[in-house]
C-alpha cells in the first residue's frame, strides 16, 4: 500500500514484519524512528544541518537505516563542486522565488541541487513535489536512478521519474526527473502545477522547446502562486539572458571543475572535413601521449563509416609502425543503450608488457557535447559541424541538416578534453573561422520548430493571446501564422482561433495534431483498432535494421512484409506479425531474424497501451473492418487521409519526381519506400531534407478521398458524430479547388471532382 | 481615326493568322515532336536538382501574406503586420524565419567563405585590370586592325617580288622557279640536285611565302595519301618497297626534310613588325625593279617621275 505519512509524528514503518508490535515503543530501536525532518524548518535550513541528517544513521526520508554503499556514496558526492557552495546555495533560495544557476558540467549540479533542495523545501512533509526537468528521456530516467541510489530508495519510490509513455514514480515521490516536455503536458491539465512546490528547470542552456515554452508559463505562474519556487539550471556562462528574462532573479555560479585545454587551429579551411577528421584522430594516436579521444561527428552513418576507417587504419599502425592499440567506439542517440555503455569500457591495455600504451576514441554526435560525461578524454577533435534541427513555415519542412556549430558550442566541446588532466582540442577550421563564421549561440529549439502541436497546448494551458505570449526567443510570426493554420484546417481551432471540441480532444493525446486528429476520427472509417497500432509505430523510432553490412538481407526480409499501397501498410504488417504468436514464442530472435528493432516494437506496444487508455477515456470506440473485407486496407489509408491530407503530393507527367500539394515542391520518394513508381498521388509522413528532397514513409491514395469524405451512419458514441460534423468540411477548406494556382495539381483535381458529379449525376438518375 | 483603329485591328488578327499559315505540315510535326520531346525527356539528375533548389528558394523567398488563415486568426489576438511576436522583454524578436542552408558536400567550416572571398578578390582584381585597360581598348583594337592589314600588305608587296624575281630571273635564263610540290610528282625521277634545298636560294624578302604554299601542299598530299590507303602514311615503313618505290608514291620525305629545315634567316625576318617586312620589299621593290607598291606601277627608270614618295601616306 502506498500511504504518505500523514503527518510527521507519524513515522511510516514499511517493512514492518511482526505486524502486531509497534516498534516504535521499543526503547532499543528508538533511534531509528527519530525523525530528522523535525527539526527542520522549511527554509530556514543550513548546510550543517544537512550534513547531520545526510551522516545518517536513518533516511532522512524513509527514517529506514542507511545502507553502507550509501555512505559510499556520500564521500564522492562531498567532493563535488556545488557541495562546497550549500550554504550559498541555501541563502539565495530562501530569500528568492526565482534564481539562476550556472554550474559546468561535472559540477553535480542536476544530481545534487534537487537534494539540496529536497533538504530544505521538505516535500515530504508538506506533501508537495520537487520536479526536476531534463530535456532528454535517457538522462531523465539514468539521474533518476543515479540519485535514488545517492538517496538510498528505491527507484519510483520517493525519487522517479517521467517520461512519454513511462511513468515511474508513485504516491511517495518527492523527486521526479521528467522530460521538459512532460512536465509541459502535465501543466494542461494543471495550469498553477499545484502538485509542486519547487521545479527545477535543467540544462536550460540548451533551449529545447519544451523548456522555453515552460519559462514562459512559470513566468506567469510564478506571478499566480508566490508559494512556488523555480531554479533555472545552466551549464554555460551565457546565463544573464536567463537572469534579465526573470527580473533580474539572482545568480549562483559553481565553477567546474576543469584543466586547461589548448586550442589548435588549422592554418587553412579544410575540403572535407571528415576526412580531416580521420586524419588529425590517427595524427594524435601516432604522436601524441597517452589520453583517449573525443570525435564529434555528424550522425549514425557518417560515425559508423569513421569508426570502420579508423579501425582499419589503427590496425595497420599496430602492424607496422608498432603503435599502441586503439579501440573505436560510436556513439548515437539510435544506439541501444548497451552498446551506448560501452564508452565506458577502459582504454585497452598495451599490445605486450612495456609497450606503447592503448587508448580509445569515441566518435560522438553532439550528444557527448553537455549531458553526457565522460573521463578520461584528454583530446577532442572539433570539425565544426552538427546535425541540427531546421524549419521553415514557408515550405512547411522540418529536418534534420547539418550545419556549422555555434562559438557557444565549440567551447563546450573543447571543454570535454579538460576533464581528467590538461587536454587538446583541435579545430578543423581557422581561427578566423571560428570568429567570423560560428554565431555566438545555437538558435533556440523554438526557432527551428513547426509549432502546430506547441500551439494546441498553449492554446489548452488557457493561453489565448499567443502574439504577445512573453517568450525569451519569440519566433518569426510566419511560423505562429502556419501553425495556426495548420490547426485551422485540422478542425482543432475555428476561425477566430478558438479551440473547438476537436482540438480540446486532440490536446489529450502526446502526439502531433495531425496523428491526434487521425486517432480521433479513425473510428469513423471502421479501423481504430489499426489506426492506434500505426499511430504508436509513427511515434517511436525506425522499427526496420538495415545494417551497412547486411542491406541486401535486410531488405528482403522488409520486402516479405511489404503491402504494394505503401510504407504505413507494410509497418502495420510488421506489427501484426510481430504480436503474432510465433514471434511472441521469442521476440528477440524473430526480430533479429527479420531485421527489426526489437526495442522500438515493444516500445511501440506500450506506446499503443498508453494511446488505448486515452482514447477509452475519452469514449472513442475501438473497432476493425473484418480482414476478409475488401475495403479493409481501403479503410486505412481513408482515415490516413483525414490526418495528413496537408502532407499529399502528386506525380509529376515526367520522370519519378512528385510535387507537394500547396507548397509546390520537387520531391523523390525516399528510396526506402516499398511504394512502386505508379501511383499518382501519395501521403507521406515526412517531408527530409537532405542534398535532395525527400517524401518518407508514403502511402498511395486517391483524389477522391482528398475532396470528399464519406458520410458515415451515426453507430458510434454520441460524442463521435459532434466529430464528424466539425471535421466534415476539413478537407473541403484545404482541397477548396478555388485556392490552387492554375497548373498540373488544380487540372487534376477538378478532372477528379467533375468524375465524382457525374458519378453522384449518374446515382441520382437512377 | 476610324481608319487608324482598322489598321490598328487588322495587324493584330492578321499577324497571328499569318504565322499559322507559315508553319507547314513538315514543320509542325517537327515543333510538335521536339514540344514532345522536351516534356517527355527523363530530366539529368542535375536538371532535377537545379529544379528541387528553384522552387525550394522561391518558396522560401516567399513570406506568408494575409491570404494566410492563420494571419486573420493572429490579426484577431493583436498582431499587425511587420511586428516581432512576443514582449521584448529580451529585445525584439525575430520578424523572419530562419533561413535553410542544405550543405552539399563536405568541405569544412569556413571554405565556402573562403572560396568566396577568393573569387571575389579575383573579380575585384579583373575589375582593376578591365578598368585600367578601358582607355587603351580602342588603341589596341585599332593596332590590331592595322596589324592585320599590314600583313595583308606585306603578303601582296611579296607576291610582286615573286613575280618579278621569277620574271628577271627567267629573263636572265636562270630558273629561279622554286620548287613545288606539282613539279616533284610530274617528274618523280628527274629531281635536280639545286631542288634539295631550294627555298635557301629564294630571297627572304618572299621565301615565307614559298614556304607557306610548300606546306599547305604537304599537307594535302598527305591527306591525298592517306586516302589512297594506310600504307601511304608518310610515317608507314613498307619494307618491300625499295628507293624508287618510294619516289614514285611521293613517300621518300625529301620536300618534308626541306620545309621542316630550318632557316634563321628567314625567321628573323619574320620576327620583325609587318610595318617594317612591308617597308623592306616595299624598297626592295623600288630599288630592283623601279617599282612602285602603292602606284602599283613599275617606272621605266630610277628617278620614278609622278610618284609621290615612298610611303603609303604620300599616296593618299
């Protein structure tokens, strides 16, 4: 049973095993019962008292005994750098509601500042919670379990975590680490996030979205509920835009704990940055002494590719030039995360006793660049580039490409060779470069985001007056135009950007509108059921392999699943045999065998759990088409449609290319796609950027569907034909005939609509 | 007036009418299979790339205007066009979107710059040149077309003196005829012994002329021969042939061995200014053979009474 101490003379007593006695009158154990927390006063506490309470010998939030690896611990968290600075700490935040602090990495601020605040703001007692955001899943749920081990409970007691689709925390936590994107949705249906009494905002520095849009509704809770306290956690120096943008809040810096590190330059720009980069790694093996390397590359294929060329090279360096070894590790976010653990591994050991030392080179994205740490780099090699998020509301395309990095960056990446012993850092580009070409800070997520779903819920969180919503960065209004547009069109907001029933429904969902909308009117085209299994498929990451050295296997084996209408099928064929019982009978093996991500299918599965649940709650009925009914894939792609029919293109007279509707852009289908060449007008889910255009993940559909929705006999819950009256006209708004510039698309959408009069001409005659 | 509107009508429709009357059978189904063509080529990768760029750039270059939805729906929360969104409490904010940079190879940080900069510089420096060389322009194109005359000159004045010579010289009794190509295949087996070399003998004044005329006629008579067959390649060593086989195809290369000698002399003479080679005949002329260049006249005697004087300008 979870009970929180309902108050605090009353100890809670969990593994009480002689249920009858009450240990709490035996004089002998009187001790353990002693609550710490009752001398303290809520934020009038110090550093020493903290001291005392943390030597134990009983939890200070259990009141259970306290384990020896927990003092273990403890001397290592003594040695970190904030520890020194608790009473500084303490001081500002008793007298502030908001403070900034700046703390490098390595300097435990994420892992320790919530226990300090723990300490002192006594959740527990007060029956509140301490939230502590980060922007990624992975650090979110490895901080959690860090700090429950620091704290000596177990995980998803008094310290969880949440994230998407996983919530691990219970009616005792205290302290949650959650995404930043998570405690954004729990805001919508908490507008003062009264379960809080203190949040914590981590690694502000890196401006994801979610953490911009959460400064500027505490900015206006804080306003509503002076009770509540809010710390902005940096990394970087740049924090007095933090400070100006709260009112000046007061400022703690904790400096971290770093050795010098020199900067190299090149003399000249380089031709190609990658190979640069192969070389300069070797040079460093060759001459340079002992200490491992940090490689900061683009993304998967390009680490890969220089992993494997590395390898090669260092191999034949072993051979004959007698070097030391050098063992290469990749490291991405798609990786599994136990092959992401291997960086960990030690540097491998000389080749035989005496001999050149061996060391390891990790070649990283920018995700070794701020929240991962790790020892013993004493060398990085910079080449200036990352793959960054891009969006332009003008051609509505959100995509990954690669683009210089900023000076703010580049400084953070030097800063990883000085964390062990002075360090090297070498820049692939010259000085000059770094100062005439690298903007001073990485654009803020928000600048590089299709708004459309950040909306909705702005819109749910009561915020009406999105043009003048105080944010640090506000965007360009183009993009709040398009996403409102979008909305618009999707029937989640009415013309006066009011949210309609629609969109209310929408907002409960964790997904893109488009998807949400797609969900929600799945039921209309009998095939909810298939819909929410695509729905969780399109939420988690790439569920087909295809490793560079088996692509010919790897797509046969997709080719066995393939539906020839297109990619949404096909993973929907690969969903239904994986819960099959023959690939349930061992999951591991049948994914590996047909070359399938056993990670992103469960995940998928418990995605679809979480999806189901809403939609109960929500009265959407769950329903299917028999499989035996021709109209079963038809159905399908129908209710795809009635969500992403903004994202529709169309075959061009000549050659393979398509164009996107509206927005009139030359695209290929990805060569991924099981889709032939022949079909006239496809639906894609995704819209890439690279050297070419890309449309990802198509499905062939027809004009008609795009002008006309089916009228459906009303046999569901009352609530769904409220739906189907608002979302009736969407298409007709967007397909309005009128809108399209004359040209390829409009002749064939009028050629489509004056085939469906006749055929309605030909009916009525009858 | 109604007579100028009549006139003004009947041009516009009779125009057209007469194009369409132009355009044969023939040519239109050629215009319209080269129309075909043109639509249904598989456009180059390249071509398909250059496209995919326009359109993204012109889409991109394109803000979103009032026709927008979501415009009217920003004008309704307060928003008036041209403004940033937000409270400015960090400034103003953005009024465009960021703009989206595809990187298509991988050249490092700062190479692009860099080539720019080298190009600009280069462009700068042409600039420099062009500019410092725009008052010379008309002089160098009027030199130029002096040059090319003089030489013109110089080719006709040279033509004279071979004739002349040629005559003087057959007046005398002494053939000064040079050797030609014609004259080595009428008679392959009666080659004087003087012909081994003979354009040393000619005056420098007009040798180069021989020795054009000699060359382009090697040149034919090797495209004659390798016409004739493989065999006949100058270069083509047949070992049954013997001496004679080889004068009597044309193929024994004496008249290549004397055009490709070399003659100091005469190419000193061409390294002078064609004002100059045009003033020595010109004097050459006058001296031998009283003959005037610009009176295109020969004077009976010395003195060359009634011409004007030596240059071309005393002949205007």
């Amino acid at each position: 049973m979870d009970r929180r101490p309902d108050a605090e003379e009353k100890p809670r007593a969990k593994r009480v095993k002689t249920s009858n006695v009450d240990p709490k009158d035996n004089p002998y154990l009187a001790h353990r019962y002693e609550e710490p927390a009752k001398k303290f006063q809520r934020y009038a506490t110090t550093a020493a008292m903290a001291k005392e309470a943390e030597d134990g010998p009983n939890n200070f939030l259990t009141g259970q005994p306290l384990s020896s690896q927990y003092f273990r611990i403890l001397e290592t968290r003594r040695n970190l750098p904030v520890h020194a600075q608790r009473d500084e700490f303490l001081d500002i935040f008793h007298r502030s509601q908001i403070m900034v602090f700046v703390g490098e990495t390595g300097s435990g601020k994420t892992t320790q500042i919530p226990q300090f605040v723990l300490f002192d703001d006594l959740p527990h007692i007060h029956r509140k919670t301490v939230a502590c955001t980060q922007p990624r899943r992975v650090a979110a749920m490895s901080v959690a379990q860090r700090v429950a081990d620091e704290m000596d409970v177990k995980l998803g007691d008094e310290v969880g975590y949440s994230i998407r689709f996983e919530d691990v925390t219970s009616q005792k936590t205290v302290l949650k680490y959650m995404t930043d994107g998570m405690l954004l949705r729990e805001a919508m249906n908490d507008p003062d996030m009264n379960r809080y009494s203190c949040i914590i905002l981590d690694e502000a520095h890196e401006r994801t979205l979610a953490t911009d849009i959460l400064m500027g509704l505490l900015k206006e809770v804080a306003v509503r509920r002076r009770d509540l306290k809010i710390i902005i956690m940096s990394a970087t120096l740049d924090a007095q835009k933090f400070q100006k943008y709260f009112n000046d809040a007061p400022l703690l810096a904790v400096p971290g704990r770093t050795h010098p590190v020199e900067i190299f330059y090149t003399p000249e720009p380089e031709r190609d940055y990658v190979e640069a980069a192969l070389r300069t790694v070797l040079q460093i093996h060759a001459a340079e002494p002992e200490g491992d390397i940090l490689l900061f590359l683009t993304g998967e294929e390009e680490i890969e590719d220089a992993a494997r060329k590395i390898s090669l090279e260092a191999d034949e360096m072993v051979r004959e030039a007698d070097a030391g070894p050098l063992k290469v590790y990749p490291l991405y976010g798609t990786l599994p995360p136990n092959q992401q653990q291997r960086i960990f591994e030690p540097a491998p050991p000389p080749h035989r006793p005496g001999g050149r030392p061996g060391r390891k080179c990790i070649i990283a994205t920018n995700i070794a660049e701020t929240s991962l740490t790790i020892d013993g780099i004493v060398y990085v090699v910079d080449p200036g580039f990352s793959k960054q998020k891009v969006y332009n509301p003008r051609i509505r395309v959100e995509s990954l490409l690669v683009s210089a990095i900023s000076k703010a960056s580049a400084q953070q990446r030097a800063g990883r060779a000085g964390r062990t012993r002075p360090g090297k850092c070498f820049r692939l580009y010259t000085e000059a470069a770094f100062k005439k070409e690298l903007i001073p800070q990485t654009y803020p997520e928000i600048l590089r985001s299709n708004l459309a779903s950040t909306v909705l819920e702005l819109k749910k969180l009561g915020i009406d007056d999105l043009v003048h919503f105080d944010l640090m960065d506000p965007p360009a209004p183009e993009t709040l135009m398009r996403a409102l547009e979008e909305l618009n069109f999707l029937a989640c907001l009415d013309d006066d950007g009011n949210l309609t029933h629609l969109g209310r429904l929408a907002s409960e969902f964790p997904l893109d509108p488009a998807l949400a909308v797609m969900l929600i009117s799945s039921p209309e085209f009998f095939c909810s059921n298939e819909i929410l299994s695509l729905t969780a498929l399109l939420s988690v990451p790439q569920i087909f392999v295809r490793p560079a050295t088996a692509r010919k296997r790897a797509d046969d084996m997709k080719a066995r699943f393939a539906h020839p209408d297109g990619d949404h099928l096909t993973m929907l064929n690969v969903y239904h045999a994986f819960k099959g019982p023959q690939a349930q009978a061992n999951p591991k093996q049948w994914c590996h065998e047909h070359y399938l991500s056993l990670r992103a299918l469960q995940s998928a599965d418990n995605v679809r759990i979480q999806l189901k649940r809403i939609m109960e709650r929500e009265e959407l009925v769950l329903l299917s088409t028999p499989f035996e009914d021709k109209k079963y894939y038809e159905n399908i792609r129908r209710a795809l449609v009635s969500g992403f029919f903004m994202q529709v293109a169309k075959k061009n007279q000549t050659g393979k290319s398509y164009t996107t509707v509206k927005d009139n852009q030359e695209v290929l289908l990805h060569p991924s796609t099981v889709l032939g060449q022949d079909s006239e007008w496809v639906l894609y889910n995704e819209f890439v950027l690279t050297t070419k255009n890309y449309i990802r993940t198509v499905t062939a559909v027809r004009p008609e569907w795009l002008l006309v929705r089916p009228i459906q006999r009303s046999h569901f819950s009352r609530r769904s034909d409220m739906l189907i009256a608002s979302l009736q006209d969407i298409a007709d708004t967007y397909y309005d005939i009128n809108t399209f510039p004359k040209g390829d698309i409009r002749s064939a959408l009028e050629r489509t609509m004056e085939k469906i009069r006749r055929k309605k001409q030909m009916k009525g005659g009858r | 007036m109604d007579g100028d509107a009549d006139d003004y009508m009947s041009m516009v429709i009779t125009d057209p009418v007469e194009k369409r009357e132009k355009e044969t059978y023939t040519q239109r189904r050629i215009r319209k299979q080269r129309e075909a063509e043109i639509k249904g080529r598989t456009k180059s990768k390249a071509e398909l790339r250059a496209e995919e760029a326009a359109a993204r750039e012109a889409a991109l270059s394109k803000s979103l205007d009032a026709s927008n939805k979501g415009f009217r729906m920003m004008k309704k929360m307060g928003f008036q066009e041209g403004n940033a969104l937000g409270k400015g409490t960090n400034g103003i904010g953005r009024t465009e979107p960021l703009n989206i940079v595809v990187k298509e190879d991988r050249g490092g940080v700062g190479l692009d710059s860099e080539k720019k900069r080298k190009f600009r510089e280069e462009v700068e420096l042409e600039a420099k040149r062009a500019k410092a060389e725009e008052g010379d322009y008309r002089e160098r194109v009027r030199k130029e077309r002096e040059e090319r005359r003089t030489e013109g000159l110089v080719l006709g004045a040279q033509r004279v003196a071979e004739k002349l010579d040629t005559e003087a010289g057959e007046a005398e009794g002494h053939s000064h005829t040079p050797t030609t190509a014609v004259d080595d295949l009428a008679r392959p087996s009666a080659r004087p012994p003087r012909k081994v070399r003979p354009t040393r003998q000619i005056n420098v004044l007009w040798r180069g002329l021989v020795r054009h005329r000699e060359e382009m006629e090697r040149e034919r008579r090797i495209r004659y021969d390798l016409h004739q067959s493989l065999s006949r390649l100058p270069t083509y060593d047949d070992p049954t042939e013997d001496d004679d086989d080889k004068r009597a195809l044309g193929n024994d290369g004496a008249l290549e061995e004397d055009v490709e000698e070399e003659d100091p002399e005469l190419d000193e003479f061409n390294a002078l200014e064609a004002a100059e080679r045009l003033g020595a005949l010109v004097s050459y002329l006058r001296e031998k053979y009283h003959y005037c260049f610009w009176c295109k006249y020969r004077y009976p005697d010395g003195s060359m009474d009634g011409c004007p004087g030596v240059t071309e300008e005393d002949h205007d």
